[in-house]
C-alpha cells in the first residue's frame, strides 16, 4: 500500500514537472515573438503611346506581422497585407497601374502570411500561407503586396552548403494571379498562359482573356523539388509539376573567380524547359497549338572593387513557333537574365515571346570608393529581337536607369526609370518607378 502511494506520489510529481517545464517553454517562446514588418510607398508612372493613355499611379501600404518564438521546435506566424491611395487614385482605370493595387485596380489587403513551421536539427516543415522564393515559384517583390502561397514546404541542410526543397503548392495570391491578386487560388486556376481561345475554343481570339486553366483540369497544385548547393561557386535544380498542366524543368549555375586582389569574374548559365501535359496538353492539340518550349542563357560579369564598378553582359533565347502558348513568369518566377517587357498575344498569335532573342549590357556604379556607402546605380542597355513569324514589327530597344540608396539599416529607395522604343506602339513608352521603403 506503501509502495503505491510513492508511485502516486512519483507520478504526480513527474505530471507536474512536465507541465511546470512546457509552461515555462510556452512562456520563453512567447517572451521571444517578434512583430516584423514594412511600410512602403510608392509611384509609378507610364508615358504611352496613344491610344493607350497615360498612368500615374501613387500607392501605400506594406505588411505586419508577428512571430512566436519556438515551443518544443514549433513556430507560429501571421501577417496581414494592405494598401491603399488614401483618395489618389485616378477615377479612370484604365489611367491607373495594372499592378499596384487588385485585378480590378482597386486597394485591397489580406492575410498573406499564416502558417505553423516545426524545426529539428537542420530540416524545416512550414504549412499554411508563406513566402516563397525559388526561380519559378517566387513571392517576387514588385510594388506593394507581392505573390503569397499556400503550401506544405520541407526544407534540409544536412549536406553543407546544400539546401534540399520538397514543397505541394496548392494556392497563390498576387500579382501574377490570372484570376484575382485579393484571393487565394488554386495553382492551376492562376497559370497565367498566353492563350485567348474563342468562345468555342477552336481558335484564338486575341480580344477575348487569357484562358482560366482551371475549367480545363480542375484545381490542382504544383509539386515543386528542389536542391540549391552554393560555397563560392552555386548550381541549383529545380522541378515543378501541376497535374494536367504543366511542367517546369529549370536549372543554372554560377561559377566565380578572383582574377587579382580586386578584379572578380563571374560567368552564368541558365536553362528552362516548359512542357504542357495532360488535359491541358490535349486541350492545345486540338487547337493544333503546343504548350512546350525551352529558354537557354549565359551572362558573364568583371568587378572592380577598388572602382567601385561592375560590367555585364548577358542573352538570352526562347524557343518555339507561332504555334507555342507560353506561360511566362506565371507563378511569379522571372530567373531570365534579360528581364523581357510583359508581351501581348496579338494578331491571333498563340503568343508574342516564343522564337525571342534578349541581349543586355549593363554597367553598375558603386559609391562605396567615394566614400559614400550602400549607393549604386545601374545603366543598362537591352535588345529584344522578336521572331517575325510571331509578332512582325515589334522588337523593343531599352535603355534603363536603377538607383539604390540603403539610406539605413531599416530604410532604403529605389528608383528605375526604363525607356523603350519599338514601331509596336504597345512597347513604346517611358517608364518611372520610386518607392521608399522601411522594413521593421
């Protein structure tokens, strides 16, 4: 009876232990949140071409968020998205930026971030809303609220200097959506491809909107698999899978090389491949249309860390024909080196990219020599020749100005003013974007 009683006794005293030290972890994990966050303004304006008009568009806004610390390697995290034009925005849609504020060009907010992520040793399993930023699938900062997923994410860093990435993507928000920036979609609802099909599906109407995947296959996700290894040199692979849509090869490597004590070579080479499959691959068949192509590139650069000066030059090509519908930069990734202006499908084309040729030189100035730091500005000269059986008449010379000004540890601006020049008056314009930003 004795013995009994101490076993009691032993048990409680263990039960009470046990809840002493998890309510001691809970406290320390709540003692360690952190609130983190932006703000951001911004202004963006487009001098085109008639008939298109004019667009000056201000905007506000950023994100906040909170952050636990771990419990028993368990973290918790929520941020809330926003902006607004506090009553600037003009009343003329068609006058206001396509990308600033939702589809239909209105302010918006969400919960972009809601996830819970458990840690142990070097792996990491993270489910619900998240950034993401691999080449293809990229949270993708652009103005003001970027692309936000749902997903279940693994990641591990056993290997040194290699991170491993297995993730399901079920749903995106932003503004690579085809179907809303607001909301959270399935993956295959917002592919964005460059196909307008008719209404009885049997041709291109270039009038009509680019097709909602969806009604075709129904809503799935995208797989994703990836491995990045980087010490001085980097080489990263990366396989995307929507069932019934798509699938996306993409792969790049980085080679670096100290020339002296202050010249640094680095050369680049990148590769693509987009193949439709399934439904949506049949789908295109019966139109006599493909969905599959590739995008080759390579880039080399020479720092001069004593001048503060560094020299590029990079091409890029896509493959396909005027029968290719293209997806580019539907999940919110743009790896190219070349950055291309967003193309229209016109003339009843499957698309306006496939067959294109890209080349930049470009030059960056750092500031640090000077003795004025976190500066730079960079002059970049690019060429776009597009395949004339494509989209004839329309290739685009850009001559582009970016500023950078790490004016604090939280604060930084920006500033891009791009000049294009093309006899497509849909690509000839004058562009300014300047925001300011603090991150906290």
């Amino acid at each position: 009876m004795h013995h009994s009683f101490d076993m009691k006794k032993q048990l409680l005293i263990a039960f009470l232990a046990t809840q002493i030290l998890q309510a001691d972890e809970l406290s320390t994990a709540l003692k360690n949140s952190s609130i983190f966050g932006y703000a951001k303004a911004m202004y963006v304006a487009d001098d085109r071409k008639p008939p298109k008009l004019d667009q000056n568009t201000p905007g506000f806004g950023g994100k906040i968020g909170v952050e636990t610390g771990s419990f028993f390697g368990v973290k918790t995290k929520a941020a809330w998205y926003m902006t607004t034009d506090f009553g600037m925005r003009d009343k003329n849609p068609k006058k206001v930026d396509a990308y600033m504020f939702d589809l239909d060009k209105t302010p918006y907010s969400i919960i972009g971030e809601a996830n819970i992520a458990y840690s142990k040793a070097k792996t990491t399993f993270t489910f619900g809303r998240q950034e993401i930023d691999t080449p293809i699938i990229s949270t993708y900062d652009y103005r003001i609220i970027p692309n936000l997923f749902e997903a279940y994410t693994l990641t591990n860093n056993d290997v040194d200097d290699t991170t491993i990435t297995l993730s399901y993507v079920t749903r995106m928000s932003g503004l690579d959506g085809l179907v809303t920036f607001s909301k959270f979609r399935s993956m295959s609802q917002q592919t964005y491809t460059s196909l307008m099909p008719s209404s009885d599906n049997k041709s291109i109407d270039t009038n009509n909107d680019p097709i909602d995947i969806s009604k075709l296959v129904g809503d799935n996700g995208v797989y994703m698999a990836g491995v990045v290894y980087e010490k001085n040199q980097k080489i990263q692979l990366y396989n995307y899978y929507c069932p019934d849509v798509l699938n996306t090869f993409y792969t790049d490597a980085t080679y670096r090389q100290n020339i002296n004590a202050n010249l640094r070579l680095t050369l680049e080479a990148q590769f693509y491949s987009v193949k439709d499959v399934g439904r949506f691959g049949d789908f295109l068949k019966t139109m006599g249309l493909n969905g599959s192509y590739e995008l080759y590139g390579t880039k080399g650069s020479l720092t001069d860390k004593t001048l503060g000066v560094s020299a590029s030059l990079a091409y890029n090509k896509f493959t396909g024909n005027d029968k290719t519908v293209t997806a580019f930069g539907n999940w919110g990734g743009y790896p190219e080196f070349v950055a291309m202006p967003y193309m229209f499908a016109q003339d009843n084309k499957a698309s306006a990219i496939a067959g294109s040729q890209m080349g930049k030189v470009a030059l960056t100035l750092d500031s640090t020599p000077l003795g004025i730091k976190n500066q730079t500005l960079t002059i970049g000269y690019s060429m776009f020749d597009l395949d004339k059986t494509v989209l004839d008449n329309s290739n685009i010379v850009m001559l582009n100005f970016l500023y950078k000004n790490k004016i604090t540890k939280s604060a930084s601006a920006r500033l891009l003013y791009e000049m294009r020049n093309s006899k497509n008056y849909r690509y000839d314009n004058d562009t300014l974007s300047v925001s300011l930003r603090y991150d906290f």
